[in-house]
C-alpha cells in the first residue's frame, strides 16, 4: 500500500477556458508520458467556478525515481 505522503513532487494542470478544458487532459497525459521516472501517487481533480468562468484543475502528486 502507497502512503498518501510519500510523494516528493507536485505538478498542477489548470484552465479556465472551455477550449482549453476540452484539452486539459491531453496535456495531463503528454505530461505523464514525457516524465516516464515518476510514479503517480495521487490525483486530485478539483471545479471551481463564479458567474463568469470555470475553473478545473488537475493536480498530480507524484514520486520521482532518484
């Protein structure tokens, strides 16, 4: 089992345009595929928004192999 805490890396994805919502995930995963050396720990998908915009973030917690 993988302790939540043991990371040693933090990378986050954000938009707040729909175009770049759509494609938000794309980025997460050229990201991922680009850093083979890292493990994910964690994802963390958070929503925000106010009557003008909406916001997603992708938050990834990873370990990185030393």
């Amino acid at each position: 089992m993988t302790v939540i805490n043991d990371f040693n890396g933090v990378k986050v994805f954000s938009a707040t345009m729909a175009q770049e919502r759509e494609h938000l995930g794309e980025k997460v995963t050229d990201w991922i595929r680009n850093n083979p050396d890292v493990e994910i720990i964690n994802t963390v998908v958070t929503q925000s928004s106010d009557e003008a915009f909406h916001c997603i973030a992708i938050t990834l917690f990873f370990k990185e192999q030393v």
